[in-house]
C-alpha cells in the first residue's frame, strides 16, 4: 500500500507546485494583487477556496476518530457549518463591500479604520496571530504524521514535515493568493469528491443496517454521545463556537475581500450548504459505523483510514490519504498567507517603514511566510501534545473576538474603548475559565467569555458615544 | 424579500440554528434507515440551508447590488435605495 500511496501523495504535490508556478506567472507585484489576487476570485473559485481554507486534515481524521468516540452527535458539530454558510455569505458580502469601498487588504485593516484606533487593530493582529501560531505547527505535525503512518516509518516524521513544509512555502511565497486559490480549487473538490467516494465504496461493506442495534446499546446513536460529553449545553456551546468561527478566523474574514464581485457572495451562499454536507456527514457516521467493524483501535484518529485498508484497493487509499493532505496544505497555506499579510501591512508599513513601495511590501511578506512555516515547522518537530491542545483553543480564540468585527460592520455606535474591553475582557475570562477556576456554568468557557465580551462591547460603546459615529467620507457607511 | 434580502436570510438561519441546537433534545428512537431520529432533524436543518441558498440565489436574484433593483421594486427618486437593513 505505501508505495502507491506514495506515489499518488506525491503525484499531487508535483500538480500543486505546478498549479502555483502558473499563479506566479499571473501574479503582479502589488500587495493587493499578491494577497488578495487583485480581488478576482469569481463564481467557481470563491466557494471553493473558502470551503478548502476551512476544511483542515481535521475532517478526514479528527472528524471520523469522534465518531468513532463520540458516535453520531459530531455530525451535528460540524453540520453546523453547513448552517453557517447563511451569515459567512452575508457578512462576507457586506465586509467585501467595506473593502471594495476603502481598498483594505487584512482584516486587521478593516478593524482599525472602522474603529478609527490602532489599538483595536494592534490587539485584535496579537489575539488572533497568537492563537494561529500553533495551529500553524499542527499543519505540519499532520504532514510528518501522514507521510510517517503511509511509509510505514520509511519517510520519518521530521523528513514528511519538511516536504510538506517546503512544497506549502514554494508555491505559497511564489504566486500568493492566486496560487493558494487555484490550488484551493484542486483541493477542495479533492475533499468532496474523495469523501464521497470513501463514502460510496464503504457502505456496502459496511451494511450500517445490520450494526444499528449494536450503535444504538453503545451510546453511538444518543445525541449526548457514547462517553455522554454532548450535555445540552456543551452541544449549544459547540454548535455557536463553531458557527461563530468559521467567519472570524482571520483567514477565512481575509478571503472575502478577494471576492470578484457580488455574484461570488451567491455561488457561496448556494455551494458552501452543500460541500458542508458531506463533509459534516460522511466522516462522522463512517467513524462511528467503524466502532463495530474496527472494534478497540487503539488510535480513533486511525479508523478511517484503517477502514479503507479493510475493505479498498491500495490505490484508493492512497489516493483518499492524499485528500487528506490536500486538506491539511490547503489549511497551512491560507493561514500562513494571513498571517504574513498582517505582519507585512499592519505591522511593517504602519509602524516600521510606511515609505516601503508596494513592491518591498510584497517582498516582505513573501519573507514572512518563510520565517512562519519554518517556525511552525520547528514547533512541530518536538511533537508536544501541548501543541495540539492549544490549536483545538484556536476555534475558541478567535470566535471570540466576532462580536468586534460584527460590531464594526453593523451598530454605528461601537467605539474603540468598548472593543479594546471586549477583546481583553473575553480572552482573560475564556483563559481563566480554560485553565483556571473561573465558572463556566456547564457550558464551554467560551460561552460565558463571549457573553462577557457582548456585554462589555455594548456597555463601553454607550458610555463612550454620545450617538452614531459619523458616514466615513470614503465608504458612506458610520 | 426585500431589495437585498438580507432579513429573510438572518431569520432562516435563526430558524435552522434553532433547529439543530433543539435536536439535542430529540429522541434516538424512531431509527431511519441508520439515522436516530435527532440526527433526521440536524439533517432537516442542514438540508434546509441548501433549500435557503437555491431559493434566496435563484429564486430571489440575492443579493441585489446598486443599479440592480428587485422584480417589481419601485425605482426613481424619492424610493428609497439599496441600503441594507
């Protein structure tokens, strides 16, 4: 099986160098072009690339590995995100339209201006690159781990990290956003179709029929779960964390200003539901159909693949294996160009050099993006499990600081001071709450986080304005 | 819907959220096919975000942008503009 998997694993890395070249051939030199494509991501490209930007190793691994603990109720969390494809279109539109309007290129941008405050933008650019940082180290952790597992150790941890880490940067720091978008492209309909078809050539081998009743005395089938975690409120926790965040991650927030036009915001709002779908059902039910075929697997995460090699020829699992790191690259490469964007735009022109032509810029963020996959590549090699548990906060860090940027595009009285607070106010009580005393009433510590945030939001609004701000004389909008 | 059909789509998605938070309180039993009863419902509400998307797009031409009015839609000074709510 290794050497096929092998082999197709690396047939896609070659088309993906190949698909970047191409975009470097057609990207300017500009930082709107390079980090934003020059705003030309239409109708086919735009759904794709947002759905790719989300979908991480994650939905092939970690999805399938909580059915297999948990049984049917993830398929609610990540279903979820189908749901959200209403407000990730209708505030991506209007979002689009404040950066249409002024020419913002992160999001960071849209925060400072819209607040009129550097120090909204400034907290906002260390909240989230502080929470992406890990998240980065795991891209790279799955990519060692992939490689590793397919080999059967012949291709070592720190060696698959390194390609995958190196193959990210090449067409990354190349072509910009119109490498990642076109590669997007490729990687997102990887992901549907390859789900599909794991999904296709499972079934009849696994007869989900005859294993209901066994599902159902195990827990699989109960909406709290098989080990009972999906208490009512922690589900409501779930559903809202991962709603929220699938708008706020700075990467996904970014990509809307790359949209070409309004038609974009349509092909999302009716393509996102569906590629959701089967994303949120396939893996789920597969890893929880897979408690009763692969009984006690020692590594949930495994089951999915382990499942293919049950019941699939070789090639078909290696060429699944490579959905799952067209996921992973497609995940990095997003999150490493945001990144960089906001080191090159928000901290290096405002504070460092503002004379920088546009054409240093770029090249200061084509550095960023070295410097970010090598240090999340040198964070990834001691495999701390740390790491990985403060990537899963990732989702909750940033899904907390939604409220500021809802705020900003929506109540005309949100001040800068009422911001700050929330973004203070939230994060110190979702730390205090994760790994300290502070109560959570039986939700997520989020839950309360957030609504401390809101209330600190509103309240510091009001105390500080006296009415709406004024129409801002390039967009219109307060 | 109204010009840019942006209170119909808040208030599907209030709807449909409230859907699949409410199916943890639904029943295991009865199974169809190989699905509980509570997960036909999750399932209801993420099918009914694929009905939404057709229905708003291509039913209602969402979103309408500037010089782009609603079938019907008053046009003409004094009208009211494209806003949203």
């Amino acid at each position: 099986m290794s050497a096929v998997a092998l082999a197709v694993m690396g047939a896609y890395l070659v088309l993906t160098l190949a698909i970047g070249y191409l975009g470097y051939r057609r990207t300017g030199s500009t930082p709107a072009e390079y980090f934003l494509a020059g705003g030309t991501l239409g109708r086919v490209v735009f759904p794709l690339t947002m759905f790719a930007t989300l979908m991480s190793a994650f939905i092939f691994l970690g999805s399938a590995g909580f059915g297999y603990i948990h049984g049917f109720a993830w398929m609610a969390m990540i279903g979820v995100e189908a749901v959200a494809g209403i407000p990730l279109a209708l505030i991506g539109l209007r979002a689009w339209r404040r950066a249409r309007a002024a020419g913002y290129i992160t999001p960071t941008e849209f925060l400072g201006d819209a607040y009129d405050s550097s120090a909204v933008k400034l907290l906002v650019l260390a909240v989230q690159f502080g929470w992406s940082i890990p998240y980065l180290a795991i891209q790279a952790m799955g990519g060692g781990l992939l490689f590793e597992t397919i080999s059967n150790g012949a291709v070592p941890f720190w060696a698959g990290g390194l390609i995958v880490t190196v193959v990210t940067g090449a067409y990354l720091a190349l072509g910009g956003l119109r490498s990642v978008a076109w590669s997007d492209v490729l990687q997102g309909v990887a992901v549907v179709a390859l789900l599909a078809a794991a999904a296709t050539y499972l079934l009849p081998a696994i007869d989900p029929l005859a294993i209901t009743d066994a599902l159902r005395e195990s827990g699989h089938l109960a909406p709290a779960g098989a080990v009972g975690f999906f208490t009512p409120r922690i589900w409501a926790s779930f559903l809202l964390m991962n709603t929220m965040a699938v708008i706020a991650y700075p990467q996904m927030f970014q990509r809307f200003f790359a949209a070409e036009s309004e038609r974009s915001f349509r092909a999302l709002l009716v393509w996102w539901p569906v590629m959701a779908l089967i994303a949120a059902v396939v893996p789920v039910v597969l890893g929880a159909w897979g408690t009763q075929i692969l009984p006690n697997l020692g590594t949930p995460d495994q089951v999915l693949p382990a499942l293919l090699q049950e019941f699939a020829p070789a090639w078909l699992v290696g060429v699944i294996l490579g959905g799952a790191l067209a996921a992973m690259m497609s995940t990095a490469d997003s999150l490493t160009l945001t990144l960089s964007s906001l080191v090159t735009r928000d901290l290096y022109r405002d504070h460092v050099a503002p004379d920088a032509s546009e054409r240093r810029e770029t090249w200061v963020g084509r550095v960023a993006i070295v410097v970010l996959l090598a240090g999340g590549y040198l964070l990834a090699l001691p495999r701390l499990g740390t790491i990985i548990d403060l990537a899963v906060y990732f989702i909750q860090g940033n899904a907390l600081v939604l409220p500021v940027y809802l705020a900003a595009l929506y109540w005309p009285r949100a001040s800068a001071e009422g911001a700050v607070g929330a973004v203070l106010v939230g994060q110190a009580y979702f730390l205090a709450g994760t790994f300290g005393p502070a109560p959570a009433f039986g939700f997520m510590p989020f839950v309360p986080a957030l609504a401390l945030a809101c209330t600190v939001l509103v309240g510091g609004s009001l105390l500080t304005t006296e009415g709406p701000k004024p129409a801002s004389p390039v967009t219109g909008e307060p | 819907m109204s010009a840019n059909g942006t209170r119909p789509l808040w208030g599907a998605f209030v709807v449909l959220f409230g859907v699949v938070v409410a199916a943890a309180f639904g029943p295991v039993e009865p199974v169809v096919w190989a699905f509980p009863a509570w997960a036909v419902v999750v399932l209801g509400g993420v099918i009914g975000a694929v009905a939404v998307g057709v229905v708003a797009v291509v039913g209602h031409g969402w979103p309408r942008g500037a010089g782009e009015p609603a079938p019907g839609a008053r046009t003409g000074p004094g009208t009211g503009g494209e806003g949203e709510p």
